[in-house]
C-alpha cells in the first residue's frame, strides 16, 4: 500500500494568529512553512500585509513571500503549481509541509483542483469589456453580467471588476454562465497527500478587535509612506490585483485623489476598517463552503491550535 503523507492546513480570517500558530509550529523542527496569501506574494508591500519581517522570516522561512512585483498578477493556477511542487520538495527533505495563510481560493484550488471546463483568458475579449466600461462605466458592464448570469450577479458587486471581466469572458467564449460550469465541476480528491484541515475562528467581536488593532499599528508604522514608495517606484493602477488588496485599495484612493475628490484621512482610514472586516466576512464564508466537501477541526485561538497540533506530530 503506498503510504499517504501529511499536508497540514491551517486557515482562517485575516488576523486571527495563523502566522503566530505557524512560528510555533515551526519551532517543533517538524515542518516548512508554506505561504497561501494573495498579498504577501508582492515585493515591497510589507505593513499593509502584515507580512513577518526579514528578522521573522529568518528565524521562521516562509516560502512563496516575495516572489513577484505589485505590478505583475499570480493566479490561482500559479499557486497550485508552485504548491505541489514544494509540498513534495519538503517531503523529500523529511518535513512536514505546513500551509498558512487567509486566501481561501488558493486553498480550494489546492484541495479540489481548478475548473478544468473553464476556458482560458482570451485578451482581445478582456480588451472590449474594459472598452466597454470606459465607455458605458461599470454599472453597464454588470447589467450585462446579470443579464447572461444572474447568480453571478447575486454573488458579486458593481466593484469586483475583475470578477466581472472573467464571468462576462467565460460566458462569450463558452455561451454558458461561470456559475453553471462551476457547479458542474466535480471535487477532486489527492490520493497522494493527506490533507489536515484546520481553521482558527475566533469570536466575530475578539476578531473586530484585531482588526482595529492591526490597522491602528500599520498607521503608526508608516503604512501611508509605504504606499507612496510603490506609487513613486511602479506604475500602479487601482485595477491591478496588488491594490485591489485592503487598505491599498483605499490609501492609494487617499493618495492619488484629483482634484475634484476630497477624501479625508480618516475617512479612507474608517475606509480600510470597513473592508478588513468585509474580507473577514468573505472568508467565514469560504471557510463553510469548504467544510462542505472538506473535514475540519477549529479552533478559537492560535494556543488551541499549537497545544492540538503539537500533541498530533509529537
């Protein structure tokens, strides 16, 4: 019988003590840590990602942080390749591969695979629906999307452009919404890994808490400056997916505002509060969707999660 090895997952919303959960895991000398983090994979974007600083990282290494620039894009397809390529590296090397991190597709891409019935992106069709938008602007844009997929229009928001431009893509390449081909994918299950799901979620209100806490200090810290070196170094647009991250989103809004846009400080700082906890909701969100196909342990703090996972890998 071939002997199945261990992928530990450790989940949850943004702030919750994963990156804490993960140092003390390492510590054990068991594991490698693996990043799942759509934001940390950018280069120079430090505070407003709370990303482990370069004395953090040399104590506790963490693989796929820093691997591109804000103005270049790294999809879901990518992170699965560049996984599994490192899950069997660390394997080989007689680690235990620990996976942390908020970005729920990534995960889901790595448990189940990505859609194989979804065509891929098409540039001439992408350039007429921006074309469009210019045009007609971005309520024109989703009338349509709910016009051809009307689900997809209850799921998404006039905001989520590029959401938008893939669903409007699929749907006049294929003549099908997203969401039916979607559901049609079917679960795919790794025989070659044992996935251990784990998930810190900790009360809605201790969660609030961390969030106003975390910002706060990415205010002291000099988070505005950090955006103004990445407006001054890269061709930033607020399309791109590095700034559609929270807080960047709003500070380079704050930043780049015209003339005829008066947006106050603290109004893009209530701005950034406001989004943090509108992603941790998304990734509740995510995190039920999965315990639909996936087993799951929970737990409240990161404490829970070190005393459970020390004892399972003693």
């Amino acid at each position: 019988m071939t002997h199945v090895l261990p992928v530990i997952n450790i989940m949850g919303p943004t702030a919750s003590g994963k990156t804490a959960l993960a140092c003390e895991l390492y510590d054990t000398g068991r594991f490698e840590i693996i990043s799942v983090d759509s934001a940390l994979v950018y280069r120079n974007m430090d505070i407003g990602t709370a990303k482990p600083s370069k004395e953090e990282q040399a104590l506790y290494p963490h693989h796929l942080i820093d691997i591109i620039d804000p103005t270049q894009v790294y999809s879901a397809a990518e992170f699965v390749a560049d996984a599994e390529r490192l899950i069997a590296d660390i394997h080989a090397r007689g680690k235990i591969p620990l996976l942390v991190g908020g970005t729920m597709l990534y995960f889901k891409s790595l448990l189940e695979g990505l859609a194989d019935n979804l065509p891929s992106a098409d540039t001439d069709i992408r350039r007429e629906i921006e074309a469009m938008a210019q045009q007609q602007g971005w309520q024109a844009v989703y009338d349509e999307l709910k016009r051809v997929d009307a689900l997809a229009g209850e799921k998404f928001k006039v905001s989520d452009r590029q959401r938008i431009i893939r669903a409007l893509e699929v749907y006049r390449l294929t003549g099908k919404p997203i969401t039916q081909l979607q559901a049609e994918q079917t679960v795919r299950h790794n025989e070659q890994y044992q996935f251990e799901n784990y998930a810190l979620m900790p009360e809605r209100s201790i969660l609030h808490q961390r969030i106003e806490q975390r910002l706060q200090k990415m205010w002291d810290i000099g988070f505005l400056n950090e955006v103004r070196f990445l407006i001054e170094n890269y061709d930033l647009n607020p399309d791109l997916p590095s700034m559609r991250s929270v807080g960047y989103r709003q500070a380079l809004e704050f930043l780049q505002q015209g003339d005829n846009c008066h947006i106050s400080k603290c109004e893009m700082q209530l701005r950034a509060l406001y989004a943090t906890r509108q992603l941790a909701k998304r990734q509740y969100t995510w995190l039920r969707s999965l315990q639909v196909h996936h087993k799951f342990d929970t737990f409240s703090t990161p404490e829970m999660g070190v005393e459970y996972l020390r004892n399972r890998f003693r």
